[in-house]
C-alpha cells in the first residue's frame, strides 16, 4: 500500500487514530502509536484543553475550599470572641445608670448582639477592603514611594486605611454580600474574582 506522506513510498503502520496507511519517517512516533499530521494536531489540542480544563478544575476545587473555609473562620472567630465582648457590651449598658432602668434588660441583649454583628462585619469587611487596597496599591506604588511625604503617607495609610473602610464597607452591608458571594462559591454557583 501506498504511504499517504509520499507515493512512492510503502505504507508499513498506520495512524493509530485514523488509520492512514503511512511509512514510519512520514507519521509521527508518540508512546508507540503513530499519528498522521492532522490526527497528532488534533491530538495535541485535546491534551492542551485536557490540561486547560484540570487546571480550571482544581483552581474552583480550591476557591471552593478556601470559600467554605472562610464562611466557617469567621462564625468560629465571632462565636469566640463574643463569649467576651456579647456580655462586656451588655454588662456596660445594664450598669450604666444614666440609661433608664425599665429599658435596660432589652437594650442590653440588643447591644451584646449588636457587638458580635459588628465583629462579624469586620471579619468579612476588613479583608474584602484589603485585597481591594493591595490591588489599588500595585499600579500606584511607585508614585507613592518616591517622595518622604508619600512614605509617612504610606505608613500610615496602609493599614489605617483599610482597616478602618473595611470594618465600614462590612458593618454597612459588605459583610452580608461577600458572606452571601463565598456561600455560593462555596457551593461551586459562582467563579471566584480573578487574583
Ligand atoms: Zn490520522
Ligand atoms: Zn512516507
């Protein structure tokens, strides 16, 4: 039989994939199968995507991990801390004599559980608002630290900043939407933002 690469050459194998009749020096060697032209390219592009697509695959597996890590991280660290800070707070409004005594044993409570909302605020604020800082930070470092200014700016700056519109952005709703955005990530609903 004819070799598909050239006509007077004598086919001997053949393409594993397609079975071309071809001559070894005209097909390609892989693991010892041959491969025609187009079948190899096609070859190599279902292992480009396979390994495309593992790696898409294990970054979602992660994401998805680090995403219910996350959600559990922050109920553990405001459930311990608020065994302190849940009576402390309601213990200050309960001996607080300036505030009327009848009101005292519902605004308590209502303080302690607002304390511990707070907390858990800034536990998904501060670190939404620091991730978004440092990404600010990457495009407009080398303006900032060219100057001595910019350095005391820097300083201070770096992590008063973020610490201070985190607990913000989290108290004032941001801690509800990125509880509710790594839930879904957690749940393998919603893409993680690109690092
Ligand atoms: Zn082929
Ligand atoms: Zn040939």
């Amino acid at each position: 039989m004819a070799c598909i690469g050239h006509r007077d050459g004598t086919a001997s194998v053949s393409c594993s994939t397609c079975a071309s009749p071809g001559c070894p020096e005209c097909l390609e060697q892989v693991d010892n199968s041959f491969y025609c032209t187009n079948c190899l390219l096609q070859r190599l592009q279902e292992a480009e995507f396979e390994a495309y697509e593992a790696e898409t695959t294990t970054l979602v597996r992660d994401s998805r991990l680090e995403a219910k890590r996350r959600v559990r991280r922050n109920w553990i660290l405001t459930a311990i801390a608020s065994v302190v800070i849940v009576p402390a707070v309601a213990g200050v409004v309960i001996e607080d004599d300036s505030f009327p005594s009848a009101l005292k044993f519902v605004a308590g409570p209502i303080a302690g559980i607002l304390a511990a909302y707070v907390l858990w605020a800034a536990l998904w604020g501060i670190p939404a608002a620091w991730r978004w800082w440092k990404g600010l930070f990457a495009g407009t470092s080398a303006l900032i630290v060219s100057s001595e200014f910019g350095w005391l700016l820097l300083a201070v700056s770096f992590f008063f900043i973020p610490i201070y519109f985190g607990y913000l952005y989290g108290v004032f709703g941001g801690a509800i939407y990125e509880y509710r955005k790594n839930l879904k990530i957690a749940a393998g609903l919603l893409l993680p933002d690109p690092a």
